[in-house]
C-alpha cells in the first residue's frame, strides 16, 4: 500500500461527497490510536498527513478519535478543532461550496484564538493553521468573484 511522506498509508483516493466514492468502513480504524498523549499520537500525526497531502475527510475521520480522547473543554480541544475545521473548510473548496469555505476559516480562528494556551501540536503550529486557513479564505473569495 503506497504511503504519504509522514509515513501515514494512503487511501485509493480523496473522499469528496458527491464526487468520489467513500472509503470502506473501518478503514482508517487502525490509525485512530491516540495514545497515552492525544497530541503526540500517530492519530495526530496521520491527520496532518492527510490534511498536508489533500485527504480533507480522511483527516477529519482520523483526528475525529483525538478530539474526542481530549479535555472538554480544553485549549488543547481547541486546537484539535481548529485543524478539524480547517480541513472542513478545505474539504467544502473542493466541493464548490466557497461560502461554507469561508464560515469555517473563521471557526478556525476562533478555534485557534480559543486555543491559544494550549501546549503545542507536533508539525501544526497555530501560524502554520492560521495561514493555511487564509489561503483557503482567500481561494473561497476569488471563487465567489468568479476568478476562479
């Protein structure tokens, strides 16, 4: 099975609803293990992989497991959140939904606002987010003016 650049297995395809086919149930249950530290897990690590290399659901799907194993509330659910919704919004640009796109960048600054004492994530730091986020704001707009 071929594997992204952080070592995460790759899927056959991206799952964009309405699009491609959805992945087979269970398949990324093996990379849900959070760990004894949520943060500084192979769950983490495998939803940045996925978020980094355009698998938007997928990255939802794995880090869905390390929200849920964090704090509620907590500045660290927070930033969980934040890269949940950040691949959200760009799993929506994908789909042609640029006002759902530019709803959830500000969700993700609020996520990274809410979440700003929150110990750090290995390989997603709140700049890094926050820039990413903007990125998908500013692709969302150019699609609203028609300049995409």
């Amino acid at each position: 099975m071929p594997e992204l650049p952080g070592g995460t297995p790759a899927p056959a395809h991206a799952y964009v609803p309405g699009q491609t086919a959805r992945h087979p149930e269970g398949w990324f249950d093996p990379l849900k293990d959070v760990g004894a530290d949520p943060l500084d897990s192979s769950a983490m690590r495998a939803g940045l992989d996925y978020l980094r290399a355009g698998y938007f659901w997928e990255c939802h799907e794995v880090l869905e497991a390390v929200w849920l194993a964090l704090p509620d509330p907590s500045a660290e659910r927070h930033m969980v959140q934040a890269v949940i919704q950040l691949a959200n919004a760009r799993l929506k640009l994908a789909m042609g939904r640029p006002k759902a796109t530019l709803r959830l960048c500000k969700i993700v600054q609020d996520h990274l606002i809410a979440g700003s004492t929150s110990r750090p994530i290995p390989g997603a730091a709140p700049p890094e987010l926050l820039e990413w986020a903007e990125n998908a704001a500013d692709l969302a707009r150019q699609a609203l003016n028609g300049e995409l």
